[in-house]
C-alpha cells in the first residue's frame, strides 16, 4: 500500500473508514457521526451506534494502545462535535426508517471516535434518546461506554444513572500500567478516585475490563497475571457492579505487537469474579 492509499484509507459500505498502515502509526476505524450501522453481532443483537465525536477523526480521555480506532494523534479531527439537535434529528429519521424497513435495535450503543462524555451536551443528548427510545423502540437498552474519566462531573454521572447499561472501563488499577496501556491525556488521572467515585453508582453500572498479553515498546504489558488480577479483584469488590465483562484484543491495534489473552485465562478471571457473586460475560 503506498502512502497516498494509507492516508485515505478504504471506505466501508456501512460509511466506516478503515485505515491499515502495516506499520505502528495510522491504523484504526473511523466511525461515521451521529449515527452508525446498525451492527449485527452475536452478543448484543441488532446494535445501532451513536457517535457523539467528529466525524473524520478521534477525541478522547484516553490514548488506549489497544485502541480500535487508532492513536489520538493519528487521527486529528477537522470537524466539530455533532450540535445536540443534529444529533437528534439524526436518530429519529434513522428510527423512522428502522420502523418502516427494519431491522428492529436491541440497542442503542453510545460508542464510535472516543469517549462519548467529552460531548459538552452528553447530559441532554441522553435525554433525547431515551425520548427517543421511548417513542420508537421501547424495548431496546441503551448502552454507553465510557472511560470514566468524566464521571466526577455531576451532569455526566446523573445521565448515565439513567441508561439501561452504564458500561465503564477499568483495565487495571496498578499507576505505571495504566500510564503504559491506556495512557489518559490528563495528569490529575486517579485510578483510587475513580474506584471510589463508580461506586457512588451504587451496582449500577457495568465494569468492562480488556485483558491481554504481548508488548508494548520493548516493555510487557501482559496484565492476566495475580499482580494485576487480585488487586483488580479487590476494586470490583468495592465498585459491586451488577456485571463485569471481560474481553480481549479482536481487531488490528495500532500498537503492533499485542495478543489475546488466552480463553482459559479469561474463563480463570471470569470464574473468580462470579465467585464474588458478581456475573461475568467473557469474550474471546
Ligand atoms: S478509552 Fe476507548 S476510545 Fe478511548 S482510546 Fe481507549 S479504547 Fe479508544
């Protein structure tokens, strides 16, 4: 692929742009915004997202190695956030048409470029959707995954209280991990503040947790082992979520030399949250 294909990157038919640098640099999916798909997939159903970044490129809290859509740097954004109203007049005319031709969403996925809370109207976008939800669909969850890293706002924690599932992630609690892995743009990033603050959602809320092995830059970044499992255990005792869901890496990572958790490491972590009698949903 010469430097001019990778730039551009292939466009999907579902709008989805995909870039593919064989080396570490601009690797990643850019979603269309507002609204994408709907996804089919096995463990959600018929999933319809709502990207609430730029539509040409990434914003968010966090830098994940792991991202799926590739480094922050790598895709700068020239456009703005979607304005609350388009938003909106977005997924109604996308539930209008999902009435009239199908397929019927199981759910209604915050997700896409970044971290959807960085949006300044997150707060009365919810509340659209859920009107929304209400009006079209009012069988259908509405998801969010988030960082985390905006919940002490009190806008942004009072709406995701409201959705279906308020899905947050934690891969670790161990400072340099973090730092390494999921590299948060801000320095007042406290992980012990962040534990204490999720479990102010008193269980509801889901903690999402990417498990891996491999490395990063010459250093490990393998966190399935007791040093980062048992003390992770332990910040899932205080948050007591009403799920956890681990996973592991699926798709191309800009950083290019990390692998999968093995599937009997995952079911070892999954079997040890369940016995806190927390449910565990593990994905391979
Ligand atoms: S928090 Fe999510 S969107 Fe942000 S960098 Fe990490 S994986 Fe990507």
């Amino acid at each position: 692929m010469n430097k001019d294909e990778e730039n551009k990157g292939t466009q999907r038919q579902d709008g989805t742009i995909v870039y593919s640098s064989e080396t570490e640099g601009k690797r990643g999916i850019i979603f269309p915004s507002p609204i994408f798909g709907p996804i089919h997939s096995r463990r959600l159903g018929v999933s319809l997202g709502i990207n609430l970044l730029p539509g040409d490129g990434k914003v968010c809290s966090f830098d994940c190695i792991y991202c799926e859509c590739g480094y922050n740097k790598s895709f700068p954004p020239h456009q703005k956030f979607p304005t609350r109203t388009a938003v909106r007049q977005a997924l109604q005319a996308k539930l209008q048409e999902m009435k009239e031709q199908g397929p019927k969403p199981d759910v209604i996925t915050f997700a896409g470029n970044g971290e959807p809370t960085m949006h300044p109207r997150f707060a009365d976008i919810i509340d659209d959707v859920i009107q929304l939800r209400n009006e079209y669909f009012p069988k259908a969850k509405i998801s969010v995954l988030s960082n985390a890293t905006r919940i002490f706002r009190q806008d942004v924690f009072d709406a995701l209280l409201k959705v279906d599932n308020n899905i947050l992630k934690i891969d670790t609690i161990n400072p340099d991990y973090i730092r390494l892995v999921d590299r948060p743009i801000s320095t007042q990033y406290n992980i012990e503040k962040i534990i204490h603050r999720m479990a102010e959602f008193q269980g509801k809320c889901i903690v999402q947790t990417m498990f891996m092995r491999g490395t990063h830059k010459g250093k490990d970044v393998s966190n399935v082992s007791d040093e980062f499992v048992l003390p992770w255990l332990e910040a899932i005792q205080l948050i007591r979520p009403s799920e956890v869901m681990i996973y592991t890496i699926d798709r191309t990572t800009p950083s290019p030399l990390l692998e999968k958790a093995t599937p009997a490491e995952l079911d070892n972590i999954g079997d040890r949250v369940q016995s806190l009698g927390i449910p565990c949903q593990v994905s391979y």
